[in-house]
C-alpha cells in the first residue's frame, strides 16, 4: 500500500494534501491525528481530503489535527486549489470549490497558482448563524466570560465560527490562554475560534490565532476575514485591510454586503509516503 501526501504552506500554516482519487484507503480520525503529529507523523495543521468529483463540481473536506472536520479554511482551500493547479485537475483561471461551510468561489491571480483570491462568503454576527447560546441576538461587542476574565467579543461564521477580541497588546501567551476557556465556553456548544486583534490604522490590523481542534496557529485565511469583518463592523478600520499574522500576511476585502474575500500566497513544500512500518503501526485505511 502506498498513501502519498502533499504538504503546502500559506504564512506558515501548513496542510498535507491527501488524494482520495488516487488512493482507495480512508482515513480515520485516529489516522489523521498520528499523521498530522509533529513528534510522531508528518506534522501539519490539517488535511485536505479530495477531490470529490460530484455532479455540482470538486468538493473538499478539511480536517483539523484532532481529526474533526472543519467547514471552511482560508488558506487551507488556497493550498487545496494549488494542488488541483499543480496536478492538473484544473487549467482555468478560477473554480468554484464545495466544503462542508458551503461553495468558496477561487482566482488565480498568476499561472503557477501560487498567488490565489478566495470568495470566503458573507459575514454573519447572528447569534444562530454562529451557534451560540446565552447571547444576544447579534454578537457584536458583546462581554464573556472565560474562566475568571470578562471581554468584549465579537463573534462572527464565515462557514465556521468565530470570537474576535480587540486588544492594544498581543501576543502567543495571551491567545492560548484565553483561548483554552473559549474554545470549549458553554457559549459555543459547536466549539469556536479565538482571536484577539490590534488595530494599527484603518487599513492594517495584527491578529494572533487559537483554532479549534489546533490549537495556536501562526496563520489562518477563515480567522484574517473574521477579525477584518468584525473590526471592520465595529468602525474601528475601513474595508481593504491588510492582515498581519506571525506567519505572514493576508489582504482582505469586506464589501458593503458583508461579504468577505482574501488574497495571499501558498507554497508547495514537497511529496511525503508513508512508510510500510507507519501503515502497519498506526493501521492506516483499516
């Protein structure tokens, strides 16, 4: 049994790409949080499943490191669309692209693939929208508590959901730990999100990231038009926002629709097979 993977990166924050046309074994979310372990596999923020040829068009599914399948993913699906450029599944100059949050709408922005704009989706602060309980209506600037601190949250889906909390100092430290009490906060019984954000002007903001099911996180494309929409519903920056992660940036576009669209970069990194022993070992595709 040969199972192949193809790791990509965007800012930083990687995927392994696994073709499920070329390989008959499906993977379980046991096998998923070996294989994406830095210590025992091959280390990745998630993977990306597909594609799946359906009547509709290419359909992708994307897995957090714990296994659990997300519904969306920025840079993930720019990593995903790369491959589909790179083994030539398409030549066009854009696709519409279906995940579990609903159809993501891809350009690219040069031949290579390599610099790609997402139609990420329309922006939502309904509290049903999100998934939350114990909330107002819209979620806008509105306090919870974690643990034994209270802040203003924004919360905001783009397919998956999310809690943006401005802050003037940020950093990793400060994002772990609140992020630990937020992630799983009876608030959001579906899991959440976090991002703590630092306005810099009206066009350029810094945010530092906790994902559900990942946990810390040096970039994230879904997480860059959260925290844009909402510093950007709460007046605090216009709608052409540069994003600044520890990973890299991103630039994202909030029409008057609420509906958000980035661009950035994704890089392939190389072709990794698993090993006989690591198939045996961890039963993959059983």
């Amino acid at each position: 049994m040969c199972v192949t993977f193809y790791k990509y990166h965007g800012s930083g924050n990687d995927y392994l790409v696994y073709d499920c046309s070329k390989s008959s074994s499906v993977l379980s979310p046991e096998n998923i949080r070996m294989i994406c372990s830095t210590n025992f596999g091959l280390g990745s923020d998630g993977i990306m499943v597909g594609p799946v040829i359906k009547e509709d068009g290419i359909h992708v599914q994307i897995f957090n490191p714990d296994g659990s399948e997300a519904e969306n993913g920025g840079n993930g699906v720019c990593i995903f669309a790369k491959y589909l450029r790179d083994a030539g599944y398409v030549t066009e100059k854009s696709l519409v692209l279906h995940t579990l949050g609903g159809p993501v709408y891809i350009s690219y922005n040069n031949e290579e693939g390599s610099e790609i704009t997402v139609s990420m989706g329309k922006l939502s602060f309904s509290r049903e929208e999100i998934g939350c309980v114990g909330t107002p209506e819209q979620v806008v600037d509105v306090p919870l508590q974690f643990g034994e601190e209270t802040f203003p949250c924004t919360c905001v889906s783009i397919g998956n959901p999310h809690c943006v909390i401005p802050m003037r100092n940020i950093y990793k430290k400060r994002v772990c730990e609140i992020g630990e009490f937020s992630e799983c906060a009876e608030y959001f019984p579906n899991r959440i999100n976090t991002q703590i954000v630092k306005v810099l002007d009206r066009n350029n903001i810094q945010i530092e990231i906790f994902e559900r099911g990942t946990g810390y996180t040096l970039a994230s494309g879904s997480s860059s038009c959260a925290a844009a929409g909402a510093v950007h519903r709460l007046g605090l920056t216009d709608s052409d926002v540069c994003v600044h992660m520890p990973g890299g940036t991103l630039q994202v576009h909030i029409d008057k629709d609420w509906n958000a669209s980035m661009t950035g970069k994704v890089c392939s990194v190389g072709k990794m097979i698993l090993t006989d022993e690591f198939i045996r070992d961890n039963r993959i595709g059983e």
